[in-house]
C-alpha cells in the first residue's frame, strides 16, 4: 500500500492526460517487477502463476511504450527526458527489449527462474532509464 500511495503521490498534479497515462504504465511495470523482486528475494512467497502474470503484464505494458511517448507530450511532473523524441528509434528499441525480456520470463517455473528473469527485465530498465529518465 506504501509503495502504491508514493506512485500516486507523485502522479498527483500531473494536467497532461497523455503524461499521466505514460506514468501509470511506468507505475504499473515498476509494481509488476516488485512482484518478482520480492519473490527472488524471498519477502513475497514464489508463487508461479504470479510472477508468469506480472511478466505479461510488463511485456504489455512495454509494447504499448511507444505509442503512449509517439507524440513528445510534456507536464512538468514528467521525468521523460527530450532525448526520447531526438532518438525515437533507439527508445523503441529499448522497450522491445523490455518486451522480449518479460514475455522470455512468463515461461517462470521455478524460483531459480525468478533472478535471470528479473535480471533481464531490470537491465533493461535500467538502460531506457539511464538515457531516456531524468
């Protein structure tokens, strides 16, 4: 519920529907790769189908990346960077990776597929975030 309420304190204000629904998927991608933190880490119980359903879910939510930054929307609450918009293809590209990496990972079987799962997931993050995010 923390966690929950610090996402929606920080889309609190957003005027820009456009922005505000970027930052929902974010948030919803964010929630979906705590689940399989927490797994890994052995705060939530492994719970196969869960984490296969937070995978998808990221794999969607991914997909639909490029469309929801296809137009450069701005809000003052938005973390985008202009780097998005000047590098469009290298951007999409990423979140085809994020795409590829989560819907690898729906195939969770096992505990032992929760760390290179997560691993493939958050690198990507992590590299979309390091150019794109300020």
């Amino acid at each position: 519920a923390f966690l929950s309420a610090g996402a929606a304190l920080a889309h609190q204000g957003v005027q820009n529907p456009a922005v505000k629904a970027r930052m929902d998927a974010m948030s919803a991608i964010a929630d979906n790769t705590r689940i399989l933190g927490e797994m890994a880490k052995g705060a939530r119980p492994f719970d196969a189908m869960a984490a296969r359903a937070a995978a998808a879910a990221i794999a969607d939510h991914a997909g639909k990346t490029p469309d929801l930054f296809a137009a450069p929307e701005q809000d003052p609450k938005s973390e985008a960077l202009p780097a998005i918009w000047t590098d469009f293809d290298d951007f999409t590209a990423l979140s085809a990776a994020l795409q590829v990496a989560a819907e690898k990972a729906t195939g969770i079987a096992t505990p032992e597929d929760l760390r290179p799962a997560l691993a493939a997931i958050g690198g990507t993050c992590k590299a979309c975030h390091e150019r794109y995010r300020e």
